[in-house]
C-alpha cells in the first residue's frame, strides 16, 4: 500500500499545462477512494476532509460529486483521486482502492467500482429504501459475504453506534474518516489540519472524537 | 497559494482576481454555488435575481454602468436568458461581461441536457470551456479581457462535472482594472433596426477577429505524443480522453468559438487519424468535418448522456466487464424528506383524483410513487399555463379536476405571468403556490418571498395573497398543509368554482425549521395493514407485517401520517 502513496516533492506540485510530456505518462499510480451512502449521512463532507488532507500530504487530488435532486434520502457518491497527477475526477469501474460506505446497501451498490481484491470500510447501518418498503424488491442480506467476493478486506465500523454513543448521530461521517484513515499513510497532523480547515469552528472537538474513536474501532494497523 | 477549489468555487475566485464588481444568478444545480461564493467577496456586489432574464439584463446595466460583470445559469436558465443574451451580443459592454452556463450532460438534476456550446455560435458570442477548478478560475479572468478587448460578452461554459468537481488551483491577487465610465451611446446601446443593422456589421468583424485570437489562445494547444492518433477535445471530456489515450497526439481545445481553424489544419497533418471526444452532440467533429477534415467522433462516442472514463476507454474497445453483483440491489430514489410540507398535498391531491400541472423543484418528486400525483412537469414556471390550456381543450368540467402546483421560488421566477394570464382570459384554474420559504432544491437560497437578499440583508418581502388579489384573483386561501381536513376543504371548495382560485400552501422546509416533535406510536392492535399511511411516501416509514414501523432516527414528528389513518393507530406520544 505505502508503494502507491508516495508523497511527491513540493517542488513537483501541480505543472502548468503547456509542459505535458510523455515522462509523465509513467507516472505512479493514482489511487482512488469512493465514498457511498445515503443522503445527509455528511458523505460530501467526508469526502472534502479526505481530499484535503490528500493535497496537504504533498498529492495532486480531485473529487468529484453530484449536488443531486431531494436533499435527503437518495443514494449519495463521492469520488476521490489523489497521486502524483490526477485527470479525471471520476474513478473507472473496477479501478477504485477503496470503498468507504456509509450504509449497507450502499456498499454493495457500488461494489463494481472497487478493484479485485481493494478494500471495503462499511459502516454497520441498514436504511431500508422505499423502493423495499412497497415491495419492489428485497434489502439483501449477507452483504459482508459478498463484498468478500470482491474486495480483500471488509471492515465493518458500528458508526451510528458509536455516534449514537457520543449522542450524536450526525458524526458517522466522521467516525468512518477515522477508520479509514488507519489504511491510508497521510500524517496525523496532515488530518488533523483537513478536519481544522473543513468543519465549523463549534463542531471540531466533537468531529475530532469522532475521528478519533473511527481509528481506534479500526483493526487495522498501518505498518510502516 | 493553493486552495482545493470546486469548479463553481474558481470562477467566483477568477471573478475576485479579475477585479469583477458585480454578479448575479438565479439558482439552478449546478451553477449555484457561483453566486454563494462570489458573494462572500465584499468587493463583489453579488445577487440573486428574480430570473435567469433579470440577470442577465442587471448584469447588462452594471456593465454599461462601467462595473465587470459576471452572470451564472444553468443551461435552461440561458433559454430564459436567451432574449437578452443575443442582443448583447450586438450591442457590446462597456465593463467586461462574463455570462457562466453550467450544462448538465447526464441531467443529474435537470429537465434535459441541451448542449449550450450552440449558444455561441448562435449568439456570435466567443466561447471558454474550463476542463478543471485552475481553467474554470483562469478562464473567468481571461474571459473578462477578451470581453473588454473585443467588445463582446464571453460564454464561459461549465458542466457539472467541472462545477463540482474539486481539484488545486493556484491563488492570484486580485487586481482591479481602472474604473470606466458610462458614456451615452444612442448608436451602441438602442437597437432600433437602423442601429442595429450597423451592430451585425460589427458583429460579423468581431467574429473574424475573435478567430485570430482563437490562434494564439494559450488553451488552445497542441499537446506532443505518437503520431498514430491524435485526439481533438475539451472541457472535461480531455481529462477522461487523457487516462484512455496517455500516449496519443492532443489537440485541447479551450476556446471552442470561434475554433482555431489553422491550429486544426496544423494538428491534423502531424497525425495519422483523429477522433473527437466531447460531450453530448459533434459540434466540434462536425466543425471539423466541414473543413473537409475525415474524423471519427460520435459514430463511436455515446450522444445522450455524460462521458466517463469507461465510456470513452469503451469506445474505442477497451473490454471493461463490470463486476456483477450476485444478487439485484433495490433502487434508492430521492424522496421528499421525513415532515416535507409538500407530501400532505400532494396525497391530498391525489385522493381528489386531480389532474396536476407540475413544476420545477423538490416537489417534483410528488410525481414519484407511491405518491404519483404529478400530471407533468415542463420548465421553471410552466405549470400555471399548461393548467389554463388543459382546461382550454378539455372543457370546463375538466377544470375541476386541474391544479397547477408551483413553489414559492418558482411561482415569483416565472409563475406571475401565467397567473396573469389565467385572470385575463377568463380561466377557471386552481394555483396551489407550495410556499416553503426558500428555494429549498438548490440548497436554500433566499427570493423575494423571503424577505432575505443574497447577503443576508433584510429587504421587502412578497405577500402573496396580495399579489394574488391585485392581479384580479378574488378566491385567495392560505392553509397549513400539516393541517390535512383544511388542505381537502380548500381544494374542494376552490376546484368547485367558476373562477379561478389560489391556494398557499404555508410552512417552512422541514431542513430549515429544525423544530422537532417525537415520532407517533404504533397502535398494533388497532392497525389493520390497511396500507394507506404508506401513500405518503414518507421515508421514516418502514414496513413489517404490512404495518408501520416509523424510524425515529428520520421521523420529525409531522403527524401527517397520523392525521391519514382511520384507525387512530398512529398516536402522539
């Protein structure tokens, strides 16, 4: 993992475009998170935290989302790519590292775009849709088995339990930032200073906890 | 400096670099947030206006008054925008004019994808096509020159991939050109038709310019590679093409009217084939192809809907399978929100068995099942009209059955007039204004029914049952629309009679009024499964047994669902 995360010199940051060349081409490989879940779980937030704390380790990032229709309730995605230089802001199907999905459904949902054997972070959340409710099909079950057929890792994250534990279910965001955040090699402080520039002053502290208690339910440990 | 800017947020921080002093827009995904961050540049008077057209033609004013200017729209915004736009085109500025269409290839939250890259060919107005935040900043600063140096407003066009998109851009300062006055021009700024004659003459000389300029344009370039393909593209479509063909021949192109036709020539005797990538319709393949240049484009390129990477890497025969997933997964469409004032409505309207004009908005997704209580839905303003002409060719029995539902934004964006002409010829119809008090879809941005500006500052706000009166309406009700037995009673008496009739359907947007009331308490000895709750559609509402179970993580107490039940089986806490 660390082989693809190499932070590159700040001297090397963005080119202007007239000097494309073809070096560039071999370049090292961009890696690509996707963000799931179902709207105003805070999935656009998470994944702004994420692309900054990308750019201020040194990378080139884009993200990419869509501001669809209702506010509320419809299925939410969010790109990120960060590596040496990045063009498209959307990741190709089967191409995407990592998976962090907000709810269960919205894990398998979006399952194709993870690469064979990436990694998948779900937050342990069922919000059955209304398609389910009047009967047009099923919410499915066995979900960790078939994110398994795909993806190396599956990590599940009780995120609304431990934000219904902080008393606020409005943190899940957060908490799966902080676990995620165990398979990414970005320096604390590099997180730390994303979470300073994106959430409002009155809210960081709590965002913080829920950062921290997302790592700490994380089993996975960066080795360096 | 460096800042991680969406394409949206570059172009209000090219218009700050740029020295712009003034902005407006209305509304519309995804151009937005344009206006939202310009305004939060002291410098730049920023406002929301009434239209798409009132826009434009204040932004018209603050450029003859000497101020550059900036104007955001979505695409359909630029239709309503459109009459303004083209003699602007003739007449010319004074401070530099930029006017932002942000398309939406994919209609990600629009009522079609037209591609308005047409507009300035149509228009004669030269044309900028950012591919990324650094373009989308850079392009509303160069945009700005070409504008003053040419005497032409400039499209800047956007899509929302590029709108909302986050990539690094490098920060400028902001540099203000010296102050111009407004001069009196009777033969620039009147267009009566000997003026205007003139000004098409100056038009047609601008353009042949503007296509030198084209040339030398930094963003129009010829990027090095392997001579067996060259790829010609732009906007967005060029970072795609960029990860599918890293070894081919570019030609990037920025500025895409008027085209650099001997740059084209020049690309394409250094390369062996080329193909077009760009989305939506071949307006550069088909350019090229006039110039008698063999190209390959939309034969392979998908028309409808919006490029990606595996689209285009698909194409050009790259087999990409996508994973099948082993069992089907159930579709999560938007909703209208747990507590939406619009839902008690819309199933109101539906047990009435009406007939429903539509309109542009949240409210839209009343036209969803299990709802499904929305007729049609056309463009920003159109449900007044279409109920008056329904009524026209079906009869007047008919009219019993047509409402026109129109949100509070919308009804004072272009509702006004249809109401105006209801009244006038003599119509029947039922206007049911959905007043939430905000344009809620866009993200809550304040109208003049808000009695809010785009800065936050008190100003007049819109009465309109007022309004309504004054245009000739004499049957004006404003009810509640948690209050379901009123809802019913108004419509029924106001669809009853032989005039025509407006109802204001009154509260805040449940994202905006954050008062909260407990969940109602399932009765599971007097439920019966009778189902009916669910026709609300409301999505705190999950079913076991065919019985309510509400989830009181969503729920915000409404009691609408209660208020439907026959039963009494849903109960206030």
């Amino acid at each position: 993992m660390r082989r693809d995360l190499q932070p590159r010199s700040p001297a090397g940051a963005v080119r202007p475009r007239s000097t494309i060349n073809q070096s560039e081409k071999a370049m090292k490989p961009t890696t690509s998170v996707i963000l799931s879940g179902v709207g105003g779980q805070g999935i656009l937030l998470a994944g702004e935290i994420l692309a900054t704390a990308a750019m201020n380790s040194g990378f080139d990032a884009k993200k990419s989302e869509v501001h669809g229709m209702a506010q509320r309730g419809g299925s939410v995605v969010a790109h990120v790519r960060f590596g040496e230089k990045v063009y498209s802001p959307l990741a190709k199907l089967g191409e995407a590292d990592y998976l962090v999905a907000f709810e269960r459904l919205e894990a398998l949902r979006y399952l194709p775009l993870v690469k064979n054997g990436g990694t998948v972070v779900m937050n342990d959340q069922r919000i059955v849709p209304l398609s389910v409710t009047f009967g047009a099909g099923a919410y499915p079950e066995k979900i960790e088995e078939m994110l398994s057929g795909r993806a190396k890792a599956v990590e599940v994250i009780p995120a609304l339990a431990i934000a219904q534990e902080m008393g606020n279910t409005n943190v899940v965001n957060l908490v799966m930032l902080g676990a995620l955040s165990k398979y990414l090699i970005f320096p604390e402080e590099t997180w730390q200073k994303s979470l300073e520039e994106r959430v409002p002053k009155k809210f960081l502290e709590l965002n913080q906890k829920a950062f921290a208690r997302g790592a700490e339910a994380a089993r996975t440990k960066v080795t360096a | 400096m460096k800042a991680f800017l969406s394409g949206n947020e570059a172009v209000a921080r090219g218009a700050y670099e740029a020295g712009v002093r003034f902005a407006a827009a209305y509304p519309g995904t995804p151009s937005t947030e344009i206006l939202e961050n310009c305004a939060k540049y002291s410098e730049i008077a920023s406002q929301w206006s009434t239209n798409e057209k009132v826009a434009m033609e204040v932004t018209i004013g603050a450029s003859l008054g000497g101020a550059r200017s900036l104007v955001a729209m979505k695409h359909v915004g630029l239709n309503v925008a459109a009459d303004p736009f083209f003699t602007l085109s003739y007449t010319g500025v004074n401070g530099g004019v930029v006017v932002v269409s942000a398309d939406d290839p994919g209609m990600h939250s629009s009522q079609n994808e037209q591609d308005n890259r047409h507009y300035a060919r149509f228009a004669k107005v030269p044309m900028l096509e950012p591919s990324d935040s650094q373009e989308a900043k850079d392009f509303v600063k160069v945009g700005m020159e070409i504008s003053e140096a040419f005497d032409t407003p400039v499209l800047l066009r956007m899509t929302t991939r590029v709108c909302h998109s986050k990539s690094v851009v490098e920060l400028g300062e902001r540099a203000e050109p010296p102050k111009k006055t407004y001069q009196k021009d009777f033969a620039k700024y009147v267009v009566l038709p000997s003026n205007a004659r003139k000004r098409h003459v100056f038009v047609e000389e601008r353009t042949k310019k503007l296509e030198e300029y084209s040339e030398s344009f930094p963003g129009n370039r010829i990027e090095p590679g392997e001579p067996e393909l060259g790829v010609v593209t732009g906007s967005v479509a060029y970072q795609y093409a960029r990860e599918v063909f890293p070894k081919a021949t570019f030609l990037k192109l920025s500025m895409s009217y008027p085209l650099p036709r001997k740059l084209i020539r020049e690309f394409a005797g250094k390369v062996k084939k080329i193909v077009v990538i760009e989305e939506l319709d071949p307006y550069i393949e088909e350019n090229l192809k006039a110039m008698g240049i063999p190209v390959e484009g939309k034969s392979k390129i998908p028309l409808c809907g919006e490029l990606s990477t595996e689209t285009v890497a698909k194409a050009f025969g790259e087999e990409i399978k996508p994973y099948a997933l082993p069992v089907e997964v159930p579709i999560r469409f938007p909703v209208l929100c747990p507590g939406c004032p619009h839902s008690g409505i819309y199933y109101v309207l539906k047990t009435l068995k009406a007939t429903v004009t539509g309109d542009i908005g949240c409210y839209t997704l009343g036209g969803m099942p299990p709802l499904s209580a929305m007729d049609t839905c056309i463009c920003m303003g159109a449900s007044v009209g279409m109920a008056l002409g329904m009524k026209k060719a079906m009869g007047r029995d008919s009219a019993k059955r047509i409402v026109a539902t129109i949100g509070d934004s919308t009804f004072l964006h272009s509702g006004i007039t249809g109401l105006l002409d209801i009244v006038y010829n003599k119509g029947v119809s039922t206007v049911c204004i959905l007043d939430n008090g905000t344009t809620a879809m866009t993200g809550h941005q304040d109208h003049p029914g808000t009695g809010k500006t785009l800065a936050k500052e008190q100003t007049s706000k819109v009465d309109y049952a007022a309004l309504a009166r004054s245009l000739g309406i004499k049957d004006v009700k404003v009810i509640d629309p948690y209050d379901l037995k009123a809802v019913r009673e108004a419509f029924k008496d106001s669809l009853s009679r032989a005039e025509p009739s407006v109802v204001i359907a009154q509260r805040a947007c449940v994202l905006l009024d954050r008062k909260r009331a407990k969940a109602p308490a399932v009765d599971l000895e007097k439920c019966n499964a009778c189902g009916l709750c669910f026709l609300l559609g409301c999505p705190a509402m999950e079913k076991a047994d065919g019985k309510p179970v509400i989830n009181e993580v969503f729920c915000v107490g409404c009691h609408v669902c209660a208020e439907i039940c026959n039963r009494e089986a849903l109960q206030a806490l």
